[in-house]
C-alpha cells in the first residue's frame, strides 16, 4: 500500500509539474525597451581672412600685384542636402584707413583674377571635400563666382580650408598713388 502511495504522490507530483511548466509558458513575455536618439542639425559657416597684396610704385605701365587668401567651410548641419562656395570683391576704391573716400579715386572694375582653389579637410572625421571649379576666375562686383560645390550625396559634411590659388590685382598705368580698397564676399550657399 505504501509503494502504491509513493506512486500516486510520484505522478501526482509529475502531472503538477508538468500543469505547473504548461502553465509557465503561457505567462506574458518581457516588454523591449526601445532608445531614441536624436540628434540636431548645425549652422553652415564660411570665413575668409583679409587678403593682403604686395604693394606697387606709381608707374606708366601696367603692372600686378600679387598675394594669397584662405578661406574656410563648415557644414555641420548633418543634411547631407549639398553646399556651394561663392566669392566676390568691390571694386578697389580710394580708402583713407578708416573710411572710403567720397567721390575718391579707383582702380577700376573686373581686375582681381584668382588661379583655381585648392579645398582639404580640417579635421580628419569629415567627409569628401569639395569639388573644386576650374579657375582662374575674375572677382568683381558684378557677379560672384562660385569656386567649390559639395554633392547632395554627404559629400562636404565638416570643415574644410579652401586654398584659393594666387590672387593677382591688375593695376592700370597711371593709377593715381593712393590707398585703395575692395571688400571680398565669401558666401556658402545650400545645394551643390
């Protein structure tokens, strides 16, 4: 009677265990956490320091002064959308160290060529620099001219340094023994 007890309890146990696993396997499983992460687009910048030019004696001829320009871009908006670098510059007219001079003398219009740019990264995380536009270019005030471009394909995402190549001012012969100055217009626009 014993024996036939420990076997009753032995598969009552089995049969409870085997309820009780049944059972287990329908409790609900555990929710996933989900992470969000967001993050936030940036400015376009540019900036270009001033360009100093090798000065010249009053003369009867013409002649070229020469000198050199970095400008930078940095896109860090993270649109991957394209950007587009233009440049332009005043007519040079007569400044007297603070101020343009009314009705003062100038060097003329359509007189500063540029060679072709050069454009590297500035840090070593950015993407494909820029595509650089065959030069050389001529700077004035009518148009501005548009040296580098960037993709909408990621290209040109970070910092670079654009290294335009040598900037030549043309100067006429029997330009007036003055002071001159021109304003140079570095703008970074969206889209390539």
């Amino acid at each position: 009677m014993r024996q036939h007890i420990n076997k009753l309890a032995r598969l009552g146990l089995t049969a409870g265990l085997a309820g009780f696993l049944a059972a287990g396997a329908a409790l609900p499983a555990l929710a996933a956490d989900t992470v969000t992460q967001s993050i936030t687009g940036g400015t376009r910048t540019a900036s270009v320091a001033d360009l100093g030019l090798t000065a010249v004696a009053y003369s009867h001829a013409v002649q070229s002064s020469s000198g050199s320009m970095t400008l930078t871009a940095d896109d860090s908006t993270g649109s991957g959308a394209g950007w587009n670098v233009t440049i332009g510059a005043t007519e040079f007219a007569e400044w007297n160290g603070t101020a343009y001079v009314t009705g003062g003398k100038t060097i003329g219009t359509s007189r500063v060529s540029m060679a072709t740019a050069t454009a590297t990264k500035a840090d070593t995380t950015s993407s494909t620099p820029p595509t650089m536009t065959s030069g050389a270019y001529t700077l004035d005030a009518g148009s501005a001219v548009k040296i580098a471009s960037a993709a909408a394909d990621g290209t040109g995402m970070g910092s670079y340094t654009i290294t335009p190549g040598a900037v030549t001012l043309t100067v006429d012969a029997d330009t007036y023994a003055r002071n001159y100055r021109s304003d140079v217009t570095v703008t970074l626009a969206s889209g390539p």
